[in-house]
C-alpha cells in the first residue's frame, strides 16, 4: 500500500478513535447491561437488536440522526445500519476461532462514504472503542443469523407495530422470511426485560442525567433574566437552547415548550412566533440531552417579571402540590400515590378559588378536576425523555419527574363558569428527583422554583438582547 494512502488512514482512524463515541461510560458499562439481560434468557433463545433507522426530512436532506435507545444501552454505538446479535448458549465464529456469545455488525470503514457522511468506526474502531470481542461489518448479517438462529425456540427482537391490512414493516419482514428458511421460533419482546433494567440506574447514568438537568436548570435562569414583555416565543427558546449548546448538550431531549397566554394551556405546545404581552405567564418546559441522557424541568413565569394576584394563586396551587408530592417519594411508596397527592390538593386550591363547585371527595370521584389537570405526574426520565420502567412502586436509583399542573384554557373556564380574571393562565411546575435508599434528593433546584426565587432571577440583567421590534 502506498504510504500517503497508509497515512490517509491513519488520520481517519486517529480522528475516529478520539472523537467517537461522544459518551463518559465506558465499554464495560455497556457490557454489564448486556450480560445482565442476557442472563434473563435460555439457552435456546437469541436477540436481535437494530440500530435506528434514519428519516428522510424532505427531499434528500434527513433529520438529524439519533441512536434508538436500547440499542445504545446494550452497546455504546452511535452509528445507523448496525445490528446487536446475542446467543447465550454460544454460536462459533472462525474469525475469533472460537464461540462467542454476542456479535456487533456495524458499517465497513469506507473513506468515499466517510468524506461525505462522517467517520465509521469499523470493525477494529468497536473492538477498540466499544469493548467487543466479536465485530463483523453488516453485510453479514443475514447469512450469519441464519445459522446462529438454527434450534433457537424464542427470538428477542423489537418491532413497530402495523395493522392486519398494513404491508409488514422491515423488520417483521425479516421475521417473516427467517421463519420460512429456519424451524418456527416465537418472538418475544425484549422490553420486558429492558425496562426494568433502565428503570435503575447507574452511577454512571444519574452522573450523566446531573449534568443534563444542571445545564436545563442554567437555561431555565438565562430565560427568567432575559424574558420581557414584547418578545416571541421563539426568542426565548433561542436563548434556553443556546444555553444547551454552549454547555456541552447536543441537542434537546424532545422539542421545547414555550407557551404563552392561551398558548400556556396547551399541553404539547412548541415555541412558535406568537409576540407575548404583559401580563401574561410564560410554560417552559424544556430538556438538554447530555451524551443520550436528557433531563425535563419546567417552570412557569410571568413575562413582566412579577405575578398578577390571579397568576400567583393559581401558581400557589400547583406549588403546594408538587411539594407535597415530592416529599411522599420513597423506596416502596406507591407510584399512584404521587398523583394522588397532587390531584387532591389542586382539587382543594380550585374549590377554594370558586372554580370548582361542591366538596373534594365529588370532584376527585367525578375527575372534574380533570378539565383543568389532565396528564399524570411523574415519569422516569434517562435515555428517553419517557424512559423506561416500571409503574408499580418507586425504587432506589430511580430517576423521575413531578409535574403537577394548571390549564385554565378559555373552553374549561366557560364550561365552567370561571371568573374571566383566571382565564388564559396556564401552570406547570416539573422537577427531576431521584429516589435514595432513605427518600429522595432533588435534583433540579438550581431553577428558581417558588414565586419569590422566580421574580427575584427575573429582576437581574439579561445578557441577552431581544431581537422583536
């Protein structure tokens, strides 16, 4: 070979080495995750995992390309068009000359492709980087399954579900066509295992899930110092995801929420164009991804930097709420009873209020409250923003939000009779929390959280301009 080409490939496989993966884990991480849900299956069962697919976003441009997250549990790889295989009870592989257990198909290095695209791996950059034993490139894939899948009675793969009258989706597809060609095998679903895998974690995943929420909690500050009467929607979410990018955060864990006046009471709402005017409140609810963890905080704030007494009632409510419910969390404590907590407790402020009618037990049995707090209260929070887990109990080294909230749009509050002096005002408070051994620690406190600390941040300067005229 020649020595500029040798050169060439050293560049590539220095830069590769040291730029990719983009994660503070380590490859034994990854494989602690993949023994331990191995060690859930037979000796004649097997898994299949695929890499995320990418989605075209319009004509040849696609969105941009996120790892599906078991796929990154189990293996650390950040890279499309690869494939997990696990056997437990062993499959020989002549590369290695010997059994091996699990094996990564990724993409072959190709300096073409990787001008265009960005650098691969390859086989040696996953043994290296990744920690596997066993690497092939991917276009061994089929001929390989089909002889580790031989005897095999259960396979462990992920699939998106399609309607009986739906042509079969890619990987049903391959399903279907392994089943023609090998004896007949059940599918299983590996999520029953997964999700009470992630639903604890690491170390080193609450250390990452730490650093998402600390750069979110410095977004929602920047956001309650620069917000005032006259700006877009858009403006602030500028600002909450410069914030993000600065701090080492490659993206948002979901789209960001920036409600405003009547755009508040919209659950799902994204940041639009609208121009935000005094005297209106302000739902932010926004989350950093830091190395595939995201954190989701959310705060609400008067866009003039101070409460109306109308705003500040409501507030009051859904604050007393999500206090009381963060202080149930515990080991062993019922995951329904946090909801609980918080509905009766926004059923009692909206009784006290004139907004409710009747006693608490009627409106709790008849869910009235449910016109104006319609969603749960908490939900774990790690590779997805809705990650994975269990609802039954809290346990220790779960990671979780408490998220009670508010939403007198102008359909409830005319259904209702409401005093039109409540319309418009949309709450919601979210925090992350992690459950210990003895209770919980909060882990997002440094967003101002009570109307005092909020209306205290929004007195202090910007360093940021607006850009509205």
């Amino acid at each position: 070979m020649k020595r500029k080409n040798l050169r060439y490939l050293l560049v590539i496989f220095v830069f590769a080495l040291f730029s990719s993966p983009s994660s503070a884990q380590s490859p034994a991480e990854w494989k602690k995750h993949r023994d331990e849900f191995t060690r859930h299956l037979s000796n004649k069962s097997a898994a299949i995992f695929k890499a995320a697919k990418e989605y075209p976003r319009n004509g040849d441009v696609e969105h941009e390309y996120r790892q599906g997250s078991n796929f990154y549990y189990l293996t650390g790889l950040e890279e499309q068009n690869a494939m997990l295989l696990l056997v437990p009870r062993g499959v020989y592989l002549r590369d290695v000359s010997k059994s091996v257990k699990e094996i990564l198909f990724v993409m072959p290095r190709d300096p073409l492709r990787e001008t265009w695209d960005g650098y691969r791996l390859g086989t040696e950059g996953a043994k290296q980087q990744l920690g596997f034993e066993a690497v092939l490139t991917n276009d061994r894939f089929e001929g390989f399954v089909q002889n580790a899948l031989r005897g095999i009675d259960t396979v462990y793969v992920e699939t998106d579900r399609v309607g009986l009258n739906e042509p079969l989706n890619e990987d049903l597809d391959f399903i279907k066509r392994a089943r023609e060609r090998l004896l007949d095998f059940k599918v299983a679903d590996p999520g029953s295992i997964l999700d009470a895998m992630r639903e604890i974690k690491s170390p080193e995943e609450v250390a990452l899930l730490r650093k998402a929420i600390d750069i979110t909690g410095e977004a929602h500050r920047q956001v309650m110092r620069s917000a005032k009467s006259g700006m877009r929607e858009y403006e602030l979410q500028a600002i909450l995801e410069y914030v993000f990018k600065r701090n080492g955060a490659a993206r948002e864990g979901f789209p960001s929420i920036v409600g405003s006046g009547p755009n508040s009471c919209i659950l799902h709402y994204r940041a639009g164009d609208r121009l935000i005017n005094d005297g209106e409140v302000v739902v932010l609810d926004i989350g950093a991804e830091y190395k595939m963890y995201t954190a989701d905080v959310t705060r609400t704030i008067p866009i003039n930097g101070k409460f109306s007494k109308p705003q500040a009632e409501i507030y009051q409510i859904v604050y007393d709420a999500q206090e009381a419910s963060i202080k149930s969390l515990k080991p062993g404590a019922p995951a329904d009873e946090t909801r609980k907590i918080s509905a009766k407790i926004v059923t009692e402020g909206l009784i006290k209020l004139g907004i409710l009618k009747g006693t608490v037990e009627e409106n709790l049995e008849k869910n009235t409250y449910r016109d104006f707090f319609m969603h749960g209260v908490s939900h774990y929070i790690g590779l997805d923003v809705h990650d994975a887990g269990r609802r039954d109990v809290w346990r220790t080294n779960a990671l979780l939000t408490v998220e009670p909230g508010i939403y007198i749009s102008e359909a409830a509050a005319k259904k209702h009779g409401v005093d039109q002096k409540y319309w418009n005002i949309g709450v919601r408070i979210e925090d992350c929390v992690l459950i210990t051994e003895t209770g919980y620690e909060l882990l997002s406190g440094s967003a101002p959280r009570s109307i005092k600390d909020i209306e205290a941040m929004m007195a202090q300067p910007s360093t940021f301009e607006s850009a509205s005229k």
